[in-house]
C-alpha cells in the first residue's frame, strides 16, 4: 500500500488527519520539521496516540496541529505503542483548529518558541505591577536565559498555555523576546563575565533577604535585566542599574530606613567584589 505524505505548507494538518481517518485506516503520522519529529496514530480512523519531544497525548496532536512548515508521510499498518488519547476526533480536531486559529494570533508577538523571555521596565509604569497568580508563577521562572519550551518545561504547562501568558506579558510591555544567544566558542570563558554575574546574583540574595517576598518581583525583574545586560556586554552599568532599581524600590516599599539599610548592604557587597572577595 502507498505511502501519503506531503507538505504542511500546502495542507493542514487537521485536514489531513481527517481526509485518513473517515476511511477508517490504521497507521501512523510521521512528521518532520527542522530536527523535530512527531508522530499521530490511528486505529481503525480513530486517533488513540501521539508523541512530540516530552508532549504525548492530546497536547501532542495540539502542539504537531499548529506547525505551518514540515512534512509529514502516513504508514498503514504502523501499531501505536500506547493509548494515550480517548477523545474522539471531532472534538480533538475541533480543538486543534480553534489553537491553529489562536496561534495565528499569538505569533503576531511570539514568532518562535526558542525566543528567551527576558524582563523589561515597562515606560510610565514605575508603581506597583497587577498580575494574575499564573502570570506570576511565569515571571519568576524568566531568568533571560531559558527559552519559552524550557520554561514550559520547569512549569510543566504546554508551550501552548505558557505561549498565551507571554504574550498578555508582552502586551503590557513587562518582556521582550530576544533571539536565542549563539552559543560561546570552545575555549571562549570569560572570567570577568563569570565573576559580575556572581555580583548581580549576590547583590538579589542579598536584596531579597532585606525586602522579603513583597520586593521579589521588582527584584527579580531588575536581576534579570542585570544579568541579561552583563552577558550583552554592558558590565558594570548592568549592575549599577540595577542597584538604582532596588534601592530606589526599597524606599517606596519600606521607606528611608529599608533603603539606608539595603544601599549599605550593597556598598559592602560592591567593595567586596571591587577587592577580588568573590
């Protein structure tokens, strides 16, 4: 028996699925796109598995649903090595396309997810910021390194929910998404870099053991843009930025008190790494 197989540039994936499953086939979807592979089973045109990286089951068809580019090829005969999903297909496929619809939407702001989320000072929006508890929960895991399928992976939520977090995040202008750094050349070790990101991480440990949990957003968010600035190349004035940043929050939360208090922990940290301490 023929193999059918084609571009996911030309035909969608759900319409695919559907032109095989009403002929009540067996087999398998093997697709293909820049290095990924994913995979949809059918038993007797009914759809009762499916694989992408660490995705299986109906996240998976969801995930494979919404690529725009790729190939894939149908196999009869192949036999699902398990039976992860048990919603039937028209309500699964009616899903998948009402994501494809929303990811059309979402990748106006979020092109790709390799972009590493990294925070920003939104402009005139200096007071106190109002988020949602899941909104939260996404913030504290952005550290400007770890790309939007990573952090789905640490949250354990679908890139497809982490994907319409971003980007209401955006939209406020609380992130940017830059394009993933190359990764440094063999040999490449900076041991200035190494020792001021060892800086912006004391000076946070010692921000958040002054200000507590009310200071660890405006913390967090000024450590990342420390930390994502000191790996761009602007050194001491990431840092001296973020210090700025911290202090002057620590008057508005705790007053003159606090601020004299975290301005003086931050002079002794300052010295100390001026001194080769650490």
């Amino acid at each position: 028996m023929m193999t059918f197989q084609g571009s996911l540039k030309e035909l969608h994936l759900p319409d695919v699925i559907q032109l095989v499953s009403v002929s009540g086939k067996t087999g398998c979807f093997h697709l293909d796109r820049e290095g990924e592979a994913g995979a949809i089973y059918l038993e007797n045109g009914r759809i009762v598995h499916a694989s992408l990286g660490k995705l299986a089951g109906e996240e998976a068809v969801y995930a494979l649903s919404t690529w725009s580019e790729g190939s894939f090829h149908f196999r009869p005969g192949d036999a699902a090595p398990a039976h992860t999903i048990t919603k039937n297909n028209t309500n699964l496929l009616m899903e998948a396309a009402r994501r494809m619809d929303e990811w059309r939407v979402l990748s106006k702001k979020i092109p790709s997810l390799d972009r590493v989320p990294r925070f920003q000072v939104p402009e005139g929006k200096q007071g106190q910021i109002n988020l949602n508890t899941q909104e939260w929960l996404i913030l504290s895991k952005i550290d400007g390194q770890a790309d939007i399928e990573t952090i789905a992976e640490r949250l354990e939520l679908s890139t497809f929910e982490v994907a319409k977090l971003l980007y209401g995040l955006v939209t406020m202008g609380l992130i940017v998404l830059d394009v993933p750094a190359p990764r440094p050349a063999a040999g490449g070790h900076d041991e200035v870099l190494d020792r001021l990101l060892r800086l912006v991480e004391r000076l946070r440990d010692e921000a958040f053991s002054v200000l507590g949990e009310a200071g660890r957003p405006v913390v967090q968010m000024a450590f990342a843009e420390a930390d994502h600035g000191v790996r761009d190349g602007q050194g001491t004035e990431a840092v001296q930025l973020m210090c700025q940043t911290v202090i002057q929050h620590a008057a508005q939360a705790g007053g003159p008190d606090i601020q004299r208090q975290v301005a003086e922990r931050f002079r002794d940290i300052l010295s100390s790494w001026n001194a080769g301490a650490f």
